[in-house]
C-alpha cells in the first residue's frame, strides 16, 4: 500500500511538470521533448542532452542564454514539478 502512496505522488508530480512544460512555462516553444511532443529548436534538444534536476532547476531558475528566469514567473512548486518531469521524460 505506501507503494502505491508513493507511486501515486509521483505520478502527481509528473503531470504536473507536463503540465507547466506545455503551458504556464512554455518550455515547449523552444525545446525539443518527445514525450511532450514538442520539437522547439531554439533551446537544446533535452532528450539529447538528458539534464538532471539540479541543472533544470539551475536554468529555469536563473535563465541561461536567451532563457529567460522563471523565478519569480513560476512558483517554487511548479518550477520542482517540470524540473522533475523534464529529468523523468528526458531519460527514456
């Protein structure tokens, strides 16, 4: 059962992150991500370069190149959620 509880959360968070990948963020403009179907080609393609969460969290939070901070654009929790999403997805 608290496998479930766990698997469950996780699922959550990761619907989430799609969520803010494809809207509120719009990382989908510029990024290439196949399980978001997105093919954006101004930002790295992130099933290439497979980032993990400290390094989104990084770029999201503070911008890098023509990326700009969601700090402040995002909430805490919605910047964890893709951060977590975009390391889940990019991997496969």
């Amino acid at each position: 059962m608290f496998a479930s509880i766990i698997q469950a959360n996780a699922d959550e968070l990761l619907n989430k992150g799609k969520k803010v990948f494809l809207e509120a963020g719009n990382c989908a403009a510029c990024h290439t991500l196949s399980d978001a179907g997105s093919i954006g080609d101004i930002g790295p393609n992130l099933n290439q370069i497979r980032p993990n969460v400290e390094r989104i969290l990084m770029a999201v939070r503070n911008g890098i190149g023509v990326m700009p901070a969601m700090e402040g654009l995002l909430s805490n929790e919605e910047i964890e959620a893709v951060a977590y999403y975009v390391s889940i997805s990019a991997d496969q």
